[in-house]
C-alpha cells in the first residue's frame, strides 16, 4: 500500500470560488454540531486503534520502514495510534476537501509527517484540526512544515509523539532562498518544497539532501490530522 498518496476526488463545482466552498461546509458543520448539542450526542473524543487491528499494523509497518534504515532506530516502537472519531473526521475531511479542490493541481495529496508540536499542541490539532494559530515561523517562511521522513519530523515534535497528516501539495515550487516573512506561495503555486541543505554567504540553500526535504503550505485548512502515533526507541 502507498501510505504516503492517495487522490482526492473532485467534485462537482471544483472549481467553484473556495470561499463560497468553505462558507457551506462551515455552515453545514456548525448545524451538525448544534444538531448532536441539542440531541445529547456530540462526542470529541478520539479513538484507540487497537494493537493487532489491520489498520494500527499497516500504520507500524509503514513507519517502522521509514526509520529503521537507521541503525539508532532499528528498535524503534509504536505502543498506541490515535484517530479523530468518525463525526469529527467527516467535518474535518469535507472542509480539507474543498480546499484541495481549489488547488492548481488537487490531485496531489500526500501522508506526510508534522514537523511540529513541541509545545505539546498534538492532542488539540488532532481533535481540532490544524488552525491559524499553528503556523510557526521557519526558515522558508511562516506556516504548516511536512515531511516523509519520520526522524526528521522528530526533531520538531513532542518526544514519544508523531502526527501523520493528509497535505494538500497542489502545484509545489522548490525553493532555495530563505525568506522567514514569507507567508504565502509564489504566485502560481499552492506550496513550496524546501530541503535541509548548506547555507552560502548569500543566504541560498544547496546540496539539497532528498531525506530532509519538507513541504511548507500557508493555508491551515490545506492539511488535516490523521493520526497520532506514540512510540519508544
């Protein structure tokens, strides 16, 4: 299975004004949530995969080799994976969806892994979703930072916690210069793709190691939550 892409449907009216989009989903939600208020049933609570169950194995199996081709983390080990409950997935995906259907190219969507958390925000994005607030300041500009490469995103997150993420990249430019008030994508694109590389006398990044690249994208509704994973080494 490729844990790290998947399509994204497009639906009718893709390219409808995001705006417009996002203020029905917002609206739809809100009336869900008054809905499940008023009847007794709203729970945001999220769930415990168990040990064993199909979906906690292919979660270990995808993460375990992401990381154990080092040899500091071959004894590396998931202990617990957390999910949103379906109510609270349902409303996160349909307003991530619609503003992936505004994307330059809305099919390219990937599982990659958050490069942040350390201030011990996972539980509240994971429940939540991703909000404006969580934009953090970087290298390459203020936003969301992403990675495929799970020791990586490690350097960045709580110590024993990994959040996996659904992202939409749409139409990504590489970028090697560093600008830390960037704020938005170049013009024609939805993202940037960036690299840990070595820095000249002039503030250009080169050398770029593919290992480290990350994704960085200025829209909080561009990413959504997956799971939570804790793990031991």
């Amino acid at each position: 299975k490729q844990w790290y892409q998947r399509r994204v449907a497009i639906t009718a009216g893709g390219n409808e004004d995001i705006d417009s989009a996002e203020n029905q989903i917002m609206s739809l939600t809100l009336m869900e949530s008054k809905d499940s208020l008023v009847n007794g049933q709203y729970d945001n609570a999220n769930v415990i995969i168990r040990v064993g169950e199909e979906e906690f194995i292919d979660i270990e199996d995808e993460f375990r080799a992401a990381v154990c081709s080092t040899p500091s983390y071959k004894s590396i080990r998931i202990t617990t994976v957390e999910k949103q409950n379906a109510k609270k997935s349902s409303m996160l995906q349909n307003i991530f969806k619609a503003r992936c259907n505004a994307l330059r190219d809305p099919n390219l969507v990937m599982k990659l892994y958050y490069c942040g958390g350390k201030g011990g925000t996972l539980h509240r994005i994971l429940r939540d979703g991703f909000l404006p607030k969580d934009m953090v300041p970087g290298d390459f500009g203020i936003g969301l930072y992403f990675t495929q490469n799970p020791i990586r995103a490690m350097q960045y997150s709580e110590p024993g916690l990994l959040l996996m993420c659904e992202v939409g990249i749409g139409m990504a430019e590489s970028v090697l210069k560093i600008d830390q008030t960037r704020n938005r994508p170049p013009v024609g694109y939805d993202s940037i793709l960036t690299g840990e590389r070595d820095v000249d006398h002039i503030g250009i990044y080169s050398h770029q190691r593919h290992n480290e690249l990350q994704y960085l994208v200025f829209d909080s509704k561009q990413a959504v939550p997956s799971y939570l994973v804790y793990f031991t080494i």
